[in-house]
C-alpha cells in the first residue's frame, strides 16, 4: 500500500512536508551519538540528521525523486528485507512510515537485526478524540489509521526495552503532517495542504467533500471557535505523536 499511495502523492510532497526543526531536534538527541544511521521509510528525507553517514531506504521511486540535491544515498527498497548484513549501522530511523508498511513487525525486527539502536516516530491511535479533525469532520480517517497503523503499546512491546516519549505538535508546525494545523483549522480548507496528507490521499472525494464543507461552514458561522477555540490560546498540543526509542 505505502509505495503505490506515495507514488501517487508523492510528486508534489515537498511542498507542504518540510522537517519541522523543533521535531527535528528530538530526533536528533534521540540518536545520541550513532555515527551511522539507516533511515527506513525515508521518502523525501525529512529528519535525516546532519553531521552522519546515513543511508536511506524508501519503496517510492517518486519520493526518492524528491531527494534534495546532495542529500545521502537512497536504496528503493522494502523495510521488510532492508538489503544490509546485521550490525551494519549504529542506529535505524522511521519517521511517520510504519503505517504504510506490509508487516511492521517484521519491519521493525529488520531495523533491530541491523542496528544497535532504533528510533520510531509515530502517532498513537488509542483515542480518536484527541484531535478535532478526526472527532468531528473525519471520523474516516481516524478509523483508517486505527486499521492501518499500530498502537504504540504494541510497538514497545515489539522493540522490547524502549522509552517512550510524547511530542506535541507545536502551533506553528512547518511539517505539513495531519495534525500540524490544530491551531489554524482554515488550512484544511486548502488541497494543496490536504494533498501531502497520506490520510486524506487513502479517502475518495464523496468522503473528503463533505467534510471539508462541515468545516467550512463551521469555521464560517463560528461554531469551530464556539467548540474548539480555546486552542487558539495554546502553543503546543498533545495530538498522539509518540518517539519510541530502543537500545
């Protein structure tokens, strides 16, 4: 599912999806100090730390495309059978990737085989009602995520020993993720915002139409504000998105 969804999205998705660089900086100090670093799920290169030998691994040859000019090596392959002897990197990233693959369990015992460290940046789908795009507008994608994506319970338990650490979304997210524009609703109004949203890209337009209307006119007569306003006063939220790091 991920390659052929990222294939079609994929073209246009550095326009919205750029490394917010407060998220960026926990990744970063998550990685302690691994010198090599495998990137899995990689698309365009978001969050690949500086200062590394990094090797990236992406199914998308659209995303791979979308690699700036300079960035590190990328293999088209699957996370499932990354094509790397065991050992062969100090730490393994995934970045808001494994709900797009196959199997993840199997994906992440090939991350633990291959490095000494993994690190998994995700979101948490035990509680649909933690963000109000999903609890309101589109209960579709929160159900969507709850079949595709993995608990976070269920990830810890696969990594084994691992920390877990809650990452709020700040209000002025520049990584044009699902919930990075909790506190300016008027975005989801725009295509162009919703098409680098993988969420948004898996559901048929009689889905999405509807819902964008709903808003819309919420946001039009004030009942957003009357409902959710008070996040107009707060800097960061706790929208699900969880940093899972395993030694």
């Amino acid at each position: 599912m991920g390659s052929a969804l990222y294939d079609r999205i994929g073209r246009g998705y550095t326009a919205t999806r750029r490394p917010d660089p407060r998220i960026a900086a926990l990744i970063q100090d998550s990685l302690g100090d691994a010198r090599s670093v495998l990137n899995v799920g990689a698309g365009a290169g978001a969050y690949e730390p500086a200062g590394r030998s990094l090797i990236a691994v992406e199914p998308s040859r659209h995303m791979i495309q979308q690699r700036a000019t300079g960035a590190p090596p990328a293999v088209q392959a699957f996370a499932e059978a990354l094509p790397f002897t065991a050992q062969a990197f100090d730490a393994a990233l995934a970045v808001l990737t494994l709900h797009h693959w196959h199997d993840w369990r199997l994906g992440l015992r090939e991350m633990r085989r291959v490095a000494d460290k993994v690190v998994v940046f995700t979101f948490d789908t035990s509680d649909a009602r933690r963000f109000w795009l999903t609890e309101a507008y589109f209960p579709e994608i929160a159900a969507l995520d709850q079949r595709r994506c993995p608990p976070v319970a269920e990830i810890a338990d696969e990594l084994g020993s691992c920390r877990v650490e809650t990452v709020a979304v700040p209000c002025d997210c520049v990584d044009g993720f699902l919930a990075a524009y909790w506190r300016r609703p008027e975005a989801y109004l725009d295509p162009a915002v919703r098409a680098g949203m993988s969420g948004f890209a898996a559901l048929g337009g009689d889905v999405i139409a509807p819902g964008v209307a709903r808003l819309d006119a919420d946001l039009k007569s004030g009942v957003w504000d009357s409902r959710f306003g008070h996040l107009r006063s707060i800097d960061a939220l706790d929208a699900g998105y969880r940093l899972l790091v395993a030694s």
